[in-house]
C-alpha cells in the first residue's frame, strides 16, 4: 500500500554538512509511524 503526504516543509540544516527536511507538526504524528523506512521524495523550489 502505497501512502502520499503532500505539505509544504522547511529545509534545515542538522550538522555535520547535512540537511534535513521539516515537515509541519501536524503531518509530524502521521510519519511518525513511518520512522526509519526509505521513502521517495520530490522537492520542487518556487522562485521568489
């Protein structure tokens, strides 16, 4: 079963040269459960 979360979310940077992405807290519990699993993800950057 496939799941699809769409949400706008913050680029931070975590240490080490590493950046993470920051989703909002309310999608926070629901990918919660999906913890430690690969996902897909695609990032698109708006101009402005």
């Amino acid at each position: 079963m496939s799941y699809v979360y769409s949400f706008e979310a913050k680029i931070m940077k975590y240490g080490g040269g590493r950046y993470i992405i920051y989703p909002p807290k309310k999608y926070q519990e629901k990918l919660r459960k999906h913890h430690g699993k690969r996902v897909k993800v695609i990032v698109i950057i708006e101009p402005g």
